[in-house]
C-alpha cells in the first residue's frame, strides 16, 4: 500500500476569502506620506520641502538653490528655503518616512503559505520507483483573524512617521532662522567693534603725542593705550564668533565649496512696527504642535497594539493544514489509487504560559503613552505662554534701548563735540563719550537680535520644532566693554 498526500488547492484561495480587499495604494508610493508633510511645514514656515529620491530631482533642487544664492544677499527667509532643499540631514530623516510606509504596505500584504514536499520508498522495483509523495501547504489562520488590527497599528505609525518627517523640518527650518539671526548680529557688532577701534586708535595715537610733549603723564598714557589693546582683542573675538556663526549657518544650509561664499546683511532687519496679538496662544499651540499631535498618535498606536495583545493572549499561533490523501495498490499488474480529503488544525496549548506578562507589558505601555501625552499638553501650554512673554518683552527691551538708550548716547557725542570745537570739553573726553555710544549701540543690537531670536522661538513654540526651554532662554549681552 502507498500514500500520496496533497494540500487542497483551495486553501490558497482561503486567505483571500477571510481577509477580504485592502488597498496598498496609499502605502506604495515612492513618496507615500510626504504631502502631508508638505502641508505640515507650509503652515509653521511658509516655505516649500522636497523629497529627493532620484537625479532629475536632485539637479532641480540645485538649481533652485543656485539661484537663490545668486542674490546680492541672503536673508533669513532665503536661507531657511536653502536648507528646507539642500539638507542632507532632512532627505535622510525622510527616509524614515519611507520606511514606514514600507512597513504598511507590507502589513496589508497576505502571508505567503508554506508548502513543503516529501517522498518515501524511492528506488522500490515492485512499486515503480516509488512508495509515497507527501505535499503539505499550511497557512496562519490567526494572523488572517488578526490582519485588520494589525494594519490599523501600521498605519498608525505610518502617520505618526509624518509627523516625525514634518517635525524634523520644522526644527531645521528654526535652526536655520536662529542660526541666520545670530550670524548677522555678530557681523552687525564687528562693524561698531570696528568704529570704536577708530576712536581708540585716535585717542591712543594722541596721548601718544601728548606725552612726547610733557603734557600728559605716563599713567594716563597706560590708561589710553591698555584701551586700545583690548579693544583689538575683543575685535578679533568678535570676528572669530561672526565667522563661526556663519560656519553654523553654513552648515544648517548644507553648502560646500563655492557656494559657501554667500554674503549676509551687515545689520538685522529693523523692529516691526506693530505686533502679532496671539490672544489664545494655549489654544493654538495645542491645535498645532506637531509633538503634540506624535503623542496623540503614540497614544492611539499602544491602545490598539493593546487590543491586539488582548486577542492574542491565549492562543498567538494558530495554524491551517489542508490537502489530500492518495492512496496507491498494485495488484496482479494492475494499479489504483484512491484519494480522500484531510485537515489539520495545529495551535499551543495556553498550560504555563497564559499570557499575562504580555497584557501587563501592554498594559503598563498603555498608561506610560497617556501620562506622557498629559505631560506634553501641560508643557505646550507652558512653552507658548513662555514663547509669547519672551517675544513681547524682548520688542520692548529692543525698542527702549532704539528709542531711549542710544538718541541719548548720541545727543551726548553731539554735545561733546561742539564742546571740543569750542575748547570747552577735552579731547580724551571727547573721545570717552564716543566709545560710551558704542557700547550702547551694541546693547541694542543685542537687544535686537534676542527679539529676532524670540520671534522665531514664538513660532516653534507654536508649530513645534525646537527643544524645550528655548524660548525661555536668556542671551548674555555681548557689548564691549569700555571700563
């Protein structure tokens, strides 16, 4: 007697008739996900990404880089749209992207059945070289039952990956802002660096002069030129810090070579004359930050990886066997054969291992993603107010220091000046009260850029993008010091 044992060939049909019709459209796509990403970042910056993902892509965005550096200056707008097309940084961390959707397309995809074939009695004269060939197709029947769960949680994480890719813009479009606000500012102080090295190279060439002639003694000589000296060192830190500030800027932009070249105003822009009102800025923050909403999500993926943990507590492998049995005879030189049906039903047996330490895990996960959303909402709010405080207030610390601070210093210089044409006031003193400007005129750049600074932690604080803590963070001033 020999045995021929086959699957059913029905039962590769099976998994289309439990699983039903999902579509991969969404998922497959070579930028699956990035116009969301897109709408994502031309809300918070008000500027435009692209995924590169071959070389006609690549020259496109080159050339619009090229011709963005062809202007006579970059500003903060043209810089952040440089690094928005030029990032190496950013077109890896959409790959990510692309990995999860990947990863959800491959979730909607059936699993392949597993089919294994085995003869016996092979080289038996009597039995025509032959026993028996066992064929066996066997198909996971739970993870078919559990199949829609699992896409839901793909998906999931598909968006959440959107809002990562989105986020991760975000934050290199405000880097690139600040680091554009900073590498201007330091240029802008090298300049009243510069003019203040005039005055004390005047003043020191003087005393110099004074002395020859007795009319001046050596320690008010020491006094003008130990000025002087340290005013050149602070002009060649103050050049160092503008040169590594670009560098940074450089950097965030991703330019290299040649095209490393680009030139900066020589001053920030002016304060705006009004201000933005954000009377509901809690409100905002928590409908826009794009953390917030990756916490929603996170929230949302463990809940349903939760329900998915309940379902497969007891039973996490269940498996299909289906097929046929032919049976073969020889007798008196005549053959038959005779087929009949079979069907297994394989599964583990839940005797030690109940699943509990597995519902617990999900569990304990689940209550970790609600604390820690709880946690962020409370943070958004604080960092908005924290990001709008910090923006009005640097306005009206920039603007006493443009409005009050430096015409006063100003009239003064006015003042000694007609003084020393009329003989009145000296010319050390003169001198003094130019440097004393200068100073001034450094506090309120300062002043200016920590206002520029503000803004653009305002923004993140809204849309997301930036670390924690930033819009609260204090700049130290960086004016000469004349004492």
């Amino acid at each position: 007697m020999s045995r021929q044992r086959f699957k059913l060939a029905a039962i590769i049909g099976l998994p289309l008739a439990l699983a039903g019709c999902t579509t991969t459209a969404e998922y497959s796509a070579k930028d699956a996900g990035f116009t969301a990403v897109e709408a994502k970042v031309s809300a918070g910056t008000a500027k435009r990404s692209v995924w590169i993902q071959n070389r006609e892509q690549a020259a496109k965005a080159e050339a619009q880089v090229k011709a963005l550096l062809a202007r006579k200056s970059v500003d903060a707008d043209t810089a952040v749209q440089i690094a928005l097309l030029n990032n190496r940084g950013l077109q890896a961390a959409y790959a990510d992207l692309g990995d999860a959707s990947a990863d959800a397309w491959q979730a909607t995809m059936l699993l392949n059945p597993t089919v294994s074939i085995g003869t016996t009695g092979i080289g038996a004269p009597e039995l025509q070289a032959y026993r028996a060939i066992e064929g066996l197709i066997t198909t996971n029947i739970l993870a078919l039952m559990t199949r829609e769960k699992t896409i839901a949680v793909a998906d999931t994480r598909f968006r959440q990956a959107q809002l990562a890719a989105a986020l991760r813009t975000l934050a290199l479009a405000a880097e690139t802002r600040r680091a554009w606000v900073e590498t201007v500012s330091a240029w802008e102080t090298v300049g009243q660096l510069n003019r203040a090295q005039a005055a004390a190279d005047a003043s020191s060439e003087l005393a110099a002069k004074l002395g020859e002639t007795g009319s001046m003694g050596k320690g008010d000589q020491a006094r003008e030129h130990v000025f002087n000296a340290e005013l050149a060192g602070q002009v060649a830190q103050a050049r160092l810090a503008a040169r590594l500030a670009k560098e940074s800027l450089t950097r965030k932009m991703g330019l290299w070579g040649a095209d490393a070249d680009y030139q900066v105003p020589n001053r920030l822009p002016d304060l705006p004359k009004t201000l933005a009102h954000r009377n509901s800025i809690e409100g905002e923050a928590l409908k826009r930050r794009v953390d917030l909403q990756m916490a929603r999500l996170e929230l949302e993926a463990v809940a349903k990886s939760y329900r998915l943990t309940e379902v497969t507590r007891f039973v996490s492998e269940l498996t299909l066997v289906a097929g046929a049995e032919a049976e073969r005879e020889r007798e008196d030189g005549d053959t038959k054969v005779e087929t009949t049906g079979q069907g297994e039903l394989e599964f583990s047996i839940p005797i030690f291992d109940t699943g509990q330490a597995r519902l617990r895990k999900a569990e304990l996960a689940h209550m970790r993603a609600a604390n820690l959303l709880a946690e962020k909402a409370v943070n958004v709010r604080s960092e908005a107010r924290s990001a709008y405080q910090a923006y009005r207030s640097r306005y009206d610390i920039a603007r006493h220091y443009r409005n009050n601070v430096v015409p006063l210093r100003s009239k003064i210089e006015e003042e000694a000046t007609l003084s020393y044409n009329g003989m009145i006031t000296s010319t050390f003193e003169m001198l003094a009260d130019t440097r004393a400007k200068v100073d001034s005129v450094i506090l309120s750049i300062n002043a200016k850029r920590d206002f520029w600074l503000a803004d653009a932690d305002l923004m993140t604080a809204i849309h997301g993008g930036g670390e924690e803590g930033t819009a609260v963070e204090t700049a130290a001033p960086a004016a000469a010091d004349a004492d």
